[in-house]
C-alpha cells in the first residue's frame, strides 16, 4: 500500500467511522502528511505497512529534537495512532505498532480566567457609539455566558436559538450537537442586534442563517473574533495573555465555584471525558489558595 492511498483511507475513516469535522481531519492528515515525511526520507522509503516500532520511536524522537511542544506531540501521536487503526480496518496490517508506544508527560495546565469584574470591565469598554456593537456586546455575552468555543460562536445559526425554552443548539467537535442553557443578558443582548443590527447588513448567500455577521454580510472568522478580544482586553486595562476562550474558562471556573455539579459542567461545555472537566475543580482549588496566600496575614 502507497502512503497515498493509506492518506485517502484515514481520512475515509475519520469522516465516517468517527464523523470528525473537516478542519479536524485537515489537521489529523497534516500530522499524519509528517510521519510520511519521515518515511520517505530514507535511502529506501518505508511504505505505512512495513512501520515498525523502532520506526515510530525513531520518528517521535527526530520530532522531540525540533522542540515540538509536549502537548503537540501528543496530538500528533494520537494522529499516529488513528492512522494505524484505519489500517487494520482495511486489513493492510494484523498488529498495530503504536500500542507500545509510550504517551509524552503532560503538565497539568491551569487555564487563565478572568473574575466578574474583568469581564464587566471588557463589557463595559464596548463604544456603543460603533456600527455592529450590538453584536460585539451579544458576542460576548454569548461566550460568556455558554461556554461556547469561539468556533461553535462563529457557527451559531438563528434556528437553533430556543429562547422560549432558554436553550440553545450548538454544534461541537465532531459535529456532535449539545443544549446549552442560555442567559437572558444574552437573549437581551441578541434580540437587540438582530433587531438593530443584523437587518440592515448585506446578507451574503449561505449566511441567511448564521447569527453573528461581519460588516459584508458574511460568517465571522475566529480571527475576527479573537482581535475583538483583545481589542476589548486591552481597553479595560486587563494584563492577562487572553483570548475568546478565555470566555470559556471563566463560564466554567464560575459554574464550579458556585457549587454547580461536574457532571452538567460537562454536558454544557460538551467535553467527551469528564477528565478534561475535572480540571476546574484543581483552578478552584488553587485559586483559593493564592487568594489566602494574597490576603491572609499569616501566609
């Protein structure tokens, strides 16, 4: 089997077998497109089936040395590793050799957040006097108060808003579909851009239904959003290396301490494994332990 059809049969699999978004399987290929690289880099090219063990050590120790990030060698492992298993579904290996493959070690990282008064702060620096700030307020609101990934923002439509039921439909990775509760100052917030706003901008076609528009009438990127942030950040004063999903963070880091249980945490945020959720019950807990060593007269 040629690398090219191997590629061709991943991206198959990841499509239908495990309905990834394209931008997921762009980046699975791309990790992928490496070890490639990798293989066809010796005197004799090593076809994908003939990968052996010592090869892929080989492979993730050459990435090791150029100064991939921990974290970014476990992505491109676990690319690795859905490769592999697309091969034995097409039946061009029996045993797969990424099993004894050992994981990086992994740092647990505590997200930046931002308090209620840093995000009143950012809300309170929108010009309201600016075309589209309406929108820019909703936007907000709308990470903050869903714990929306900003791409999930950028691809919110208008016929999966629920405000009668106080829920909306979002589309996650993988395109999996969750409710999320939603605030009525966002409700507020959005029902005043798309009564103020939104109508008077040139709808471009295939946008009918997303919610948040640019100036032209089209879907917003992240990019746009992203700048927006730190636009925002900055104006309010806020020193913290921030970004949309800043928003996100804080959504659940406030749920947590307020008590709310992990398991809705979960569900709302749409995270797969409630490992990845139990990681604002460690924020929470450091938090108050730099709050005691900041206040407290004995620290």
């Amino acid at each position: 089997m040629d690398w090219q059809q191997a590629l061709n049969d991943l991206r198959i699999h990841l499509k239908l077998e495990r309905s990834l978004s394209d931008r997921t399987v762009e980046a699975y290929l791309r990790d992928v497109g490496k070890l490639r690289d990798f293989a066809e880099q010796h005197t004799v090219p090593i076809a994908p089936e003939r990968m052996g063990l010592d090869d892929l050590q080989a492979f993730l120790t050459q990435v090791a040395k150029q100064g991939l990030e921990p974290s970014s060698q476990a992505r491109l492992l676990s690319a690795v590793r859905a490769f592999y298993k697309s091969l034995r579904i097409e039946k061009a290996i029996t045993q797969d050799p990424t099993e004894l493959l050992e994981s990086p070690k992994l740092g647990r990282h505590l997200p930046t957040f931002l308090s209620v008064e840093e995000i009143d702060a950012m809300v309170q620096a929108i010009d309201m006097s600016r075309p589209l700030a309406h929108r820019d307020r909703a936007m907000i609101e709308t990470l903050y108060g869903c714990g929306l990934r900003v791409s999930e923002l950028c691809g919110l439509r208008m016929s999966r808003l629920h405000f009668t039921d106080g829920f909306i439909r979002v589309v996650g990775k993988g395109d999996k579909e969750r409710l999320v509760p939603i605030s009525p100052e966002a409700v507020r917030q959005i029902d005043r851009y798309r009564a103020d706003e939104r109508p008077h901008l040139p709808v471009k076609a295939q946008a009918e239904d997303i919610l948040f528009l640019n100036a032209r009438g089209g879907g917003l990127s992240r990019v746009s959003v992203f700048n927006l942030v730190k636009r925002l950040a900055v104006k309010a004063g806020i020193q913290k290396t921030i970004g949309p999903h800043t928003f996100r963070h804080s959504f659940a880091t406030h749920l947590v301490e307020g008590g709310a249980d992990l398991r809705a945490v979960q569900e709302m945020l749409g995270h797969a494994s409630i490992t990845t959720t139990e990681i604002y019950t460690h924020l929470d807990r450091e938090y108050l332990r730099s709050n005691i060593l900041r206040f407290h007269p004995r620290a």
